[in-house]
C-alpha cells in the first residue's frame, strides 16, 4: 500500500477498532437489548449488512494470496479440514449431550458449519500470526460454504425432528447434486435438528456471501488504485457493520436473550474454546510453525455467526439464531483477548515478512 493510500487518522482508528472490538460488539448487543422493539425492526437490513462486510473482506484480497495454496499446501489444508470437522461435530455433540432443545440445537450445528468470521483476519494479524494462511482459510472456507454449509447442517439435522425425506431427495436433486457431486454429501448431512430447504439455503449463502467476495476480488483487480485508497477504512465498516449485525441479532431474541439459561452460554463458551483449543493443537501436531498454530486456531474458533444468526433466522426461527447471537459476542470477546495474549509473544518473523513480500 502507497504511504497517499491511507492517513494517520485512518490508521489509529482502524488500530483502536482492533484493539476495541470486543468491548464495541458488547456494546451492541447491549444495546439491542436496551431497544429492542426498534432495532428489530432493521433485521431485514442484516443479509445487506453481512453481504457489505463480505464486499469489503473480498477487496482485501488479491490473487496473490491464493499463492499461499501452493506454498503451504498442508497448512491451508490442515486448516479448512479442522474448520469444517471440528466446529460441526463439536456443536453436534454439545447439543446432545447438554440436552439443548431442538431449535438451539440446530442453531449450534449451523455455527459450527458456518465458514470463518471476517473478524479473525484482524485478530490473526494482532495475534501475530500467519496472516497470508488466515486470509486463505477464510476465503477458502467462504467458497466451500455454498456447499459444506447446507450438506453439514442436513447431515446432523435429523435426529431431533422429522424429516420429509422425500422433499429432502427433490431439493438434493434439483439444487445441489445436479450443479455439483459434492452437494450430495452436503445435503445427506444436514437435516437433524429442523426441516431445512436446502434449495434456499443454499441460494442464501451464494447470495450474501460469494458473490460479495468475488465482486470485491474483482475490484481489487481491476481498479487497484480506488481500492487501495478506501483499504484502512474497511475495518471500521466491517466493525460497524458486525456491531449492527450482532445488535439486530440481540433485538429481535431480546426476551429469549434475557431468559437464556446458562446452559446455552455454557454451550456457546465451549463450543468457541474447543475450536480453538483442538484448531491449536491439531496445527501443533501436524508440524505448522507457531504464526500458523494461532492462524489455525482462531479461524477454527471463529465462526461467521452474521451468516449463522441470517441464516438461522431466515430458515429456521429467531430462537434458532440464538446461539449464533450469543456466539457472535463471546467469540469476539475470547478472540480479543488471545490475541492480545499472544501479540505480546514474540514469534518468528518471516511470516510477517514473507507476507509483506508477497
């Protein structure tokens, strides 16, 4: 980026949204409790909302840095399958095993199959992490959600309330296995908790957040030097924009937020440490270097709860977004505080070099 590129000012308060966001995201969602019956009357706004983060996570991106593809290979791959793996298979088994009631229960598993947050790429970077390898799970894990999202939510969706198998093969057929295989796999997976159009559904994800993504790619390509100029301010839309999701979220679940038992916090609190416990050490294991352990392990713990909490409520029911809701401040919370552990640990430093190269 051109020193003309961006300004002091910009710099410190993108800086300050950093270090600040999970008191911000608090705020919000105190906030939404506080007025309720008005800023629930924004949900329709949320997909929009979630769509613009999105846009501007897209412009963020160059097409060098799918690079990091074919330079670590293993540690995008350890990385995606730990994402996908461990986060919906953690929230399938909270559910049962905390006896959640079926509507919580299908808001866990669609957290737990929800890509990446656009919130970890800042909280990677502050961690002092590999931020090229965090940028990549997040993009990669983001293209894979129109297809692993909707197969992993039917997959573990059946088991609490019925579902019409027949309308279940139809949606299989007609939207996900005949434009790709691997939807098959996807929409098998996911029907156990709620009935789930799978059609739509994944209609919603290709909506709110591919296209976005691509169309900021796209930019970033095509007209550089724009995008280059409006860089440090995305941050501060993408805070806004999270902090409006989450108060919207909290509104329009005012009275269920504020009869929740602690069961669900607890279900939430765990379900958020065991992705970043068992991303950590699955990086460990597999040989990644430390900037890559805390990049694995704060995108496998932090989900994108915008989309879970959209969807959630489109699909299911508001109090299906609940876990979601509650996720989306609890993992911005724990998220600030490990990397603000970790950013005053020092760790190598041909990551971050290799990252200003590349």
């Amino acid at each position: 980026m051109s020193p003309s590129s961006s300004t002091p000012v910009l710099q410190r308060a993108s800086a300050f949204t950093g270090r600040w966001f999970a008191v911000l995201v608090l705020a919000a969602g105190g906030l939404g409790l506080l007025l309720p019956d008005t800023l629930a009357q924004a949900a329709p706004a949320v997909p929009w909302l979630l769509a613009l983060i999105m846009l501007g996570m897209g412009m963020t991106l160059r097409p060098v840095d799918f690079a990091v593809v074919v330079r670590t290979p293993w540690a995008l791959g350890v990385g995606v399958a730990a994402q996908y793996l461990v986060m919906p298979l953690t929230g399938f088994a909270l559910a049962r095993l905390l006896d959640l009631s079926p509507t919580q229960a299908a808001g866990m598993v669609l957290v737990g199959a929800s890509p990446g947050g656009t919130a970890s790429n800042v909280m990677v970077f502050l961690a002092k992490g590999d931020t090229a390898l965090s940028v990549a799970m997040t993009t990669f894990s983001t293209l894979l959600a129109p297809v692993l999202t909707p197969l992993l939510v039917l997959w573990l969706a059946g088991e609490f309330l019925p579902v019409d198998a027949g309308a279940l093969f139809v949606s299989i057929v007609q939207v996900v296995l005949a434009p790709v295989l691997t939807p098959l796999l996807v929409l098998w997976l996911a029907g156990e908790f709620l009935p789930v159009d799978a059609g739509a559904l994944f209609v919603s994800i290709v909506q709110v957040v591919l296209a976005p993504v691509l169309l900021g790619l796209l930019l970033r390509t095509v007209v550089p030097a724009l995008v280059e100029r409006v860089l440090d301010a995305l941050p501060l839309v993408s805070v806004a924009g999270i902090a409006a999701v989450v108060a919207i979220v909290v509104a329009g679940s005012a009275d269920t937020v504020l009869t929740v038992g602690p069961l669900l916090v607890l279900a939430v609190v765990l379900h958020n440490g065991v992705g970043l416990g068992v991303g950590y050490g699955l990086a460990r294991l597999t040989g990644l270097d430390v900037p890559a352990r805390r990049a694995v392990s704060i995108e496998v713990g932090m989900q994108n709860s915008g989309l879970a909490a959209t969807l959630a409520t489109v699909h299911f029911s508001p109090a299906a977004a609940l876990p979601a809701a509650i996720f989306s401040v609890w993992h911005n919370v724990s998220g600030s505080l490990l990397a603000g552990w970790w950013s005053r640990r020092p760790v190598e430093r041909a990551v971050a070099e290799r990252d200003r190269v590349g």
